[in-house]
C-alpha cells in the first residue's frame, strides 16, 4: 500500500491522516483539521481567539499555554507532505503556521510548485552574492535541476518553465558577465550552449581577476 494510500486509510470510522500535499487538498485538510484542534480545545490558538497570559499569572499557566501551542503545531505539521513542509520549517506560531498554509494554498495553488518556484526566485540573489566562488558549470546544473523539478510538477507549459529558469540562471551571474548575456538572449541557444560561451568567459574574467 503506498503512503499516500495508508494516509487515506479509514481507522474507528475516520481517516488516519489526510496530509496536505496541494493547495487542492486545502478545504477538506483544513475542516478535518479544525475540527481535530477543537476536539483538543486547542483550536483558538490558531484563530487567535486565545493568547499568552499577560500580567500577574501563575507560570503554571503560561507553561500550559506553551505546551498548547507546541502541541497545535506539531499536530499540524504531522500533517504536511515532505514539500509542504518545508515552507513552514521555523514557523512554530500556531496562527501564523495555519495563516502561512492558508495563504500557500490558496495563492499558490499546488505546494510543491510554490516551493520550487519560490528556491528558483532566490536563486539569483543567493547566487550573485558568491561571485566566482560558484562556477558557471555549477550554477548552471543547479538551476538546471530545479527546472527539472517544477516540470515534474506540472505537464504543460514546459517551453515558459525553460524560459524562466534560462532569465533566473543568467541574472545570479557575476555583473561582469552582462555583455556576453545581453548577446545570449538575442539568439536562439540551449542552456548548455550558453553555458559553453559563458564557461569560456569565466576562465578570462577569472584570469584577471587574480592578476
């Protein structure tokens, strides 16, 4: 029986575990959701409805409330594929947990083409801030993998997926660079071809560089 499967299978007249993989899954995850919290009375933690205890208050009851939430959030997170996951790593706030998937979904459409797409958008700045620190061959194969990856997620639109990872690879790249790509665009060549002419370039620029 495969994961997805097991998560689906019926245990005391409920499923076991519905784990959201897409923004399509949101409206029955999160009403399976909700009323798990509730059942719990944990659920006006996520609508903020119940707070911290302020003021002059027994720490037995604010270490309560920690556990509370603790417990809210990992119920939750128990709950997400591996890629949706990742959206949320760090988000430990049971509201801002529930308002970050709500928000995921619901604008985004399927998680795990938001993740890759948001790794491809970060690429650039992440990138350019090494310099030549990372090679041309490097950067290329990394962008390279994560079009692999949004085009796995989706069936169409493959040459506009291309067309955004070729723009996002070019512009991490060092500012010396910016001649070369402004002819690259004007032409028709594959990404390994451009690779090929900016490697060239980078051993040049490389080379005076150290001098």
């Amino acid at each position: 029986m495969s994961d997805r499967d097991q998560s689906h299978s019926p245990e005391r007249g409920h499923f076991k575990r519905f784990k959201l993989a897409h923004g399509r899954d949101w409206p029955r995850w999160s009403d399976l959701m909700e009323s798990k919290l509730k059942s719990k009375n944990r659920w006006k933690l996520v609508t903020g409805d119940r707070t911290a205890p302020t003021g002059d208050v027994d720490q037995r009851d604010v270490d309560r409330h920690e556990s509370d939430c603790a417990a809210a959030v990992r119920t939750m997170k128990e709950n997400l594929s591996e890629d949706m996951h990742t959206l949320v790593i760090g988000v430990n706030d049971p509201k801002k947990l529930w308002d970050k998937l709500h928000s995921t979904c619901n604008q985004k459409g399927q998680g795990v083409v938001y993740a890759i797409l948001q790794d491809m958008f970060n690429y650039p700045r992440k990138t350019k801030a090494k310099g030549y620190d990372k090679p041309i061959i490097q950067s290329c194969a990394e962008m390279k993998n994560l079009m692999r990856r949004l085009r796995d997620s989706i069936t169409d639109e493959k040459d506009i997926i291309d067309s955004i990872g070729v723009v996002l690879w070019l512009d991490s790249l060092h500012g010396d660079f910016d001649n070369v790509i402004s002819n690259l665009l004007d032409g028709d060549k594959t990404m390994d071809q451009m690779q090929e002419i900016l490697s060239s370039h980078e051993e040049k620029n490389r080379s005076k560089h150290d001098t």
